[in-house]
C-alpha cells in the first residue's frame, strides 16, 4: 500500500478557493447522504436527481454529481488528495481560474464516463474525475517535485518519490489501467479527469496564458527539443559562437580515448555540480563551476534562467568579458525570451563601458532600443547610444 502524505513545496498565499471546495463537499455530503445503514439507496430522495445518469443525462448533472459521495471513505479519500495536490494548484492558477479548472474538469471527467457507458442506466457521482484533473495539473506544474509516501508491506515507512513518477506510473498506469479491477469505481472518469488536468495546463503554459517556470513539464520537453535541435546542428559542424560550419571529417568509427572519456565524464560531474548549486540558491559557487565547465567545453548550454543568473552574477562580480559570453551563449539559445531587449541592453553597455567594443556595444544597443518599454532603460538606453555614435 503507497499513499502520499505531503509534498515538497507549499503554496505562497492560502489556497481560498481549494478550501472553499473541500467545504462545499463536506457540506453537501452531510446534507445529502442518508446515514441510517438500513437504506437501500445512499442518497436522500430529493438529492438522487442530482446524479449523473450516462444514458439520459441532464446538463446540471456534469457537474452536481461531482458534489456528490457515496459514503465515509469515499468524500475522506476524494478530499486527502484534493487537499495533498490542490493547495499548489490553487496557488499557481489563481482563485478564480482554479475554481473554473475544477468545474471543468468536473465536466469533461462526465462526459467521458457518459460516452462509454451511454447504455448504462447507473447514476455515477462523486469528485474523484475533477480530483483527477487536478493531481494531473499538479504532474505537469510541478513535476520534479517530491511527493512523501507512506508504504506498509510488511513493515512501514516513507519514501520521497518524485511527482512525475508517482502520479504518471502510480497514480494514473498502475491504479487506474493495470490494476483496474476493483467493482463500481469509475476509472474511465478518472482517466477522462487526468488527460483533461495534463492537456488543458499544458495548453495554458504553451500559450503564456499561464506563466511558466523553468521546473514545469512544458519547460522540461522545451529544453529537451532545444538541446535535441542543438545536438542536430553542431553534428553538421556548426559553431553557434563563430556561426560559422566548420567541415567535419566523416569516420567509419569514432572511439573515445581514455582521456577523452575522462573529459566528458568530468563535465558531466561539474554539469551536476552547476545544477546543484542553482537549487540550493549557492550562485556565487554555481558560476564558478560554470567558468570551468566553459573552459573544459564551450558547447555545454544550461537551462535559461540558470544562464541569465550566472551572467548577471559574473555582471555584478566585475567580470565583464566572461558575463558578455555568458549573455552571448544566451542570446544564441534563447533568442525568444520574452525580456531578451533586457539582455541586449546589459550586453551592449559591457560592449561600450568596460570592454571598449563600440561596434559590438552598438549593435545590441540598437537592437534593445527597437523594444525597450521602461522609460529609464529607454533613457539609459539612447544616451549610450548617443555617446557612441558622436
């Protein structure tokens, strides 16, 4: 047995709407549910019409079912998780948006249910498909992220299992595909509940409506097509820093020498080190392994904001030779960064103050001037430029 106990992260401001959704269906659970164990029908008679009949369902019926539970266990567990996953959520979407998102995952969760069984005479309810929805936003907002999980087999314990897996194999393969066997569960809902979640914050995230980070699921497959784009272009002899194709000899067999190995496995080490020392927010040591892992291969990219960090540390620490080939590599990789005049204009004051390229300063100065929205960078902006064309 496996269930998640907390996560590796908490929400910044108090999740409003999420509470307010576990309170509205605790609430209607108590209200609706028929609590002497003799009944044969769990719900109160005026409350029955409120569940969602796949063979003749009513509009209303996409969405009051999911207010709806079928006993103790059945609201305790659907809330545990809605409470485990939708707090951060919430956070990052917004009260009103997250209130949307849930309804909606609500709806299509029924609808999905419907489709298949749309011969079936059995009412469904519960808010186990908009729950769905809501832990596959959470797989694809926060994917690296680690999940604290309680397992008793034949003793008990906890293990950090990171999100991706334990929703993505878990979660959603192992106990909504494989092991689907359990009577009167509606898995097809909750997998209707999951593509939903994953699909509509994948869109959200692609079309800037959300705005992303450099740790959702969508940044993670952004950096692994840049890096596969990357990989294809160098292979032809492509320099990205000279912009030049330099001919490659083509060999039958290329084999790595023992020194050759032990490079690449060096810049692997110093890749990770780099990497660890951005999470744990240790800059200053981050950006001296980056000087020596540029030493060892000026071809290794990291993540976006990784490098924009590490070229305004070098910025600030007075290296300005080794910041304006840090900012380079940037522009060469990240061209479409949506504050990338920002990134211009730091360049072009390095070319022009402190290493006496008026050329170089001139071009990135121009280039900055075109989209420069802040007055004072504007200003800042076309006095330098100024200053260098007199």
């Amino acid at each position: 047995m496996l269930l998640p106990v907390r996560t590796s992260i908490r929400p910044r401001r108090t999740p409003y709407a999420n509470y307010a959704l576990i309170a509205a269906n605790v609430a209607i659970f108590v209200l609706t549910y028929q609590f002497n164990t003799g009944a044969v029908e769990i719900l109160r008679p005026w409350a029955q019409q409120f569940q969602l009949v796949p063979q003749r369902p009513q509009l209303w019926q996409f969405v009051s079912y999911a207010f709806l539970h079928g006993g103790y266990m059945h609201i305790i567990v659907n809330m545990f998780f809605l409470f485990i996953f939708g707090n951060n959520v919430n956070d990052k979407l917004g009260h009103i948006s997250y209130l949307c998102f849930y309804l909606a995952g609500a709806v299509f969760s029924g609808v999905g249910h419907a489709v298949i069984h749309s011969a079936s005479g059995i009412p469904t309810l519960g808010a186990s498909g908009a729950v769905a929805a809501v832990t596959g936003a959470y797989l694809v907002l926060y994917p690296q992220t680690l999940i604290t999980v309680v397992y008793w087999f034949f003793f008990i314990g906890t293990i950090d299992v990171p999100a991706m897996y334990f929703i993505g194999l878990k979660m959603i393969l192992i106990d909504n595909v494989i092991a689907a066997r359990t009577p009167h569960v509606a898995y097809d809902a909750h997998l209707a509940g999951y593509a939903f979640g994953i699909a509509a914050i994948l869109g959200v995230l692609a079309t800037g409506l959300v705005k992303n980070s450099d740790y959702d699921l969508w940044a993670m497959v952004s950096r692994w097509n840049r890096r596969r784009r990357y990989r294809d272009t160098v292979s032809g002899g492509y320099d990205p820093f000279s912009h030049r194709v330099q001919a490659k000899p083509v060999k039958a067999k290329e084999v790595k020498t023992p020194a050759q190995k032990q490079n690449d496995e060096k810049i692997r080490k110093l890749r990770d080190e780099v990497f660890k020392n951005m999470l744990e927010r240790r800059l200053p040591e981050a950006t001296e392994l980056y000087l020596e892992l540029m030493i060892l291969d000026r071809t290794q990219v990291l993540p976006r904001q990784h490098l924009l960090d590490i070229a305004n540390q070098l910025a600030s620490d007075g290296k300005s030779g080794e910041s304006a080939l840090a900012y380079e590599q940037f522009l060469a990789h990240y061209g479409s960064y949506e504050y990338v005049e920002e990134v211009e204009l730091m360049l072009g004051l390095l070319y022009s103050r402190y290493l006496k390229k008026p050329k170089e300063a001139l071009k990135h100065l121009r280039s900055a001037a075109k989209r420069l929205s802040d007055p004072g960078q504007t200003k800042m902006c076309l006095d330098e430029l100024a200053r260098l064309e007199k």
